[in-house]
C-alpha cells in the first residue's frame, strides 16, 4: 500500500516538474520571440567597432531626436528595384558597387511639414562610397564643426556623409534648424558606430597638405578626365602661388598596368592635340593642352601628376610636391 502511495506522489511531482519545465522553455521563446529590433531603435545597441558594421546593424542605431517621431515604416532597396526610389540617379550608384539602400522618414510632432528622410547605402567598400559621396558634393557645400571628426558635407536642407562602406544622406523638407538639429544629432551617433579606421584610404594620404584646398577631394571610377585609360582615380585641387591645379593619383593592379596606363593616357592627350615638353626626367612627361599643362609620372602601381595646371611652373611645383609627399609617407 505505501510503495503504491510513494508511486503516486512521484508521479505527481514528476508531472509538476514537467509543467515547471514547459512554462520555462514557453517564457524563454516568448521572450525571445518579442525581443526582435525594429531596423529603426529609439535607443543604440552597443556595436564592436573592430568588425565592420552591417547595414542592419548601422541602421539600428538610428536614435529619434527629440520632437520627431516616426513617419511611416522603413524601406529597403536593392540592385533591382533601386530606380524605384532614386530613379534618376540609380546608374551612378549601381555603377559604384551598391548593394543595399535602407531609408526612414521621421517628422515633427507638433509641425507636420518639418520632415526628414534618411538614406543609408551600403556601396560594400569604402572606396566605392566615397566616390558617390565625393562625386556629389555640391559647389555650395559647407561643413559643420560639430561633425568635424566625419566627413560629411551641408547644404540647405541636406547632410551627406561618408563612413567606411556607407554613404549616408539627410533630405530635409524645408531650410529648418530644427531638421538642422535633428541631422546632426542622428549624424553623430552614426559616426560613432563606427571606428575612423573603416573610413580610411590610404590614397587620400599620398596627397600633399601643403595648398590643398579644402574638402576638395574627389574619386572618379571611371573614364576620369575624359579618358579610359584613367580609372579609380583620386583628384584633389590646389592653389600654388594663386594659380590652381589639380593633383592626381590613378590606382592600377600591377606596375606593368600603372606603365600602359601612362602611356595611353599620353596617346590621348596628343590625340586631342596637345603638344609635348621637354623634361629634366625623362620619367615624368608634360604636355601643354591648350595652354594648360598636364604633368605625370608612374610610381609602383600608380600613376600620379598634376592636371590642367594654368602653367608649366605650377606643374612643376605641384609634382615636387607630390615627389616629397611620397618621402614622407615611405610609399615603395
């Protein structure tokens, strides 16, 4: 009778452990099932900065200014339906390595024409984003202090910056310091989401800080200056002694490709006319094209000079500098 009792009471409790059992597993899926991040946060997750960010993980750190609040879901975008969203500009993008464009509407609580559109793309390298941001800045654009530690550019009623694999862009309804405000605010915490090591090139350092005008530099993928033997190359403009050029550095694959890219890019100066100077090294070539003059040499993979110089001094003094630069930074 009592081992039948005992029986019982242990099947009982192995019933009552079960149920406990159950209800745990049951909480933990719940709650794991309700823990899913909205794309969009009102507060930022902690992202390790010595991995890159992905797009998700960038776009999570979105934190809503105060008085704005959220307009509508956020949208996303591919290679296949970009055009969709940036029509008229979707070659520009898709010709630089775009992968993904993901983009949140935010508006004024108490004033519903203060809007603002927020376009994170995801170009997958660094030097693909910083082409479309370089490629776009405006003649008008302007920096702002609190951002001096990112690059990024302002205009109106928009903010642009560029940050490792991403370009981001900022589209204000109107000219308002209250989008203003809430531009810099969500700007600043994406720059901080991710380290100033992910949106380095080394290219951009062979550029001599010396005349440099400011915020001047550029990456033209392709067909720079009107030629293709020239492409995924950096300009930067200066201004030696008031007379302005324009420096360069073309990215090649190997020396033998930096060497037929030099002698191609000479063959389509001379086909459009221009006339060949004489040098005191025979490895930099100058032309004068119309009264300008165009200066280069090859340096490993690179090939580097000088652009529509107004003139032959300028030239000179621009690739002297560009010689000096790569002294200092030890480039083999």
């Amino acid at each position: 009778m009592n081992s039948k009792t005992n029986h019982g009471r242990q099947s009982v409790v192995c019933v009552i452990i079960y149920l406990v059992l159950c209800c745990t597993v049951g909480t933990i899926l719940y709650l794991h099932a309700t823990s899913e991040r909205s794309p969009f946060l009102l507060e930022a997750p902690q992202i390790s900065i010595s991995q890159p960010a992905s797009l998700d993980a960038l776009s999570s750190t979105f934190i809503l200014p105060n008085e704005f609040k959220l307009a509508g879901e956020p949208e996303e975008y591919d290679k296949n339906n970009l055009f969709e969203k940036i029509n008229g500009k979707a070659p520009l993008y898709l010709e630089a390595g775009f992968t993904r464009l993901h983009s949140q509407r935010i508006i004024h609580q108490k004033d519903s024409s203060l809007w603002l559109e927020i376009f994170i793309y995801d170009m997958a390298e660094a030097v693909n984003a910083f082409a479309v941001y370089s490629t776009q800045r405006r003649p008008s654009a302007a920096t702002n202090p609190a951002l001096e530690s990112i690059y990024h550019y302002k205009t109106e009623n928009g903010l642009y910056l560029w940050r490792g694999r991403y370009y981001l862009e900022f589209i204000g309804s109107a000219q308002s310091p209250f989008l203003d405000k809430a531009m810099i605010e969500i700007a600043t915490h994406f720059g901080s989401s991710l380290s100033a090591e992910q949106s380095s090139i080394l290219e951009l350092n062979l550029f001599p800080l010396e005349n440099l005008v400011p915020d001047s530099f550029k990456l033209s993928l392709l067909n720079t200056f009107g030629t293709e033997a020239l492409n995924k190359t950096f300009t930067a403009r200066y201004l030696l002694d008031g007379k302005e050029a324009t420096a360069f550095i073309c990215l090649s694959e190997t020396n033998e490709q930096a060497q037929k890219n030099l002698a191609e890019y000479s063959s389509f100066l001379m086909n459009n006319g221009a006339l060949r100077l004489e040098s005191e090294d025979p490895a930099i070539r100058f032309f004068d094209l119309y009264g300008t003059v165009e200066a280069f040499f090859t340096h490993g993979t690179y090939v580097m000079g000088v652009h529509e110089a107004e003139d032959l001094q300028t030239a000179k003094k621009m690739i002297l500098q560009l010689s000096i630069r790569l002294e200092e930074t030890k480039r083999p």
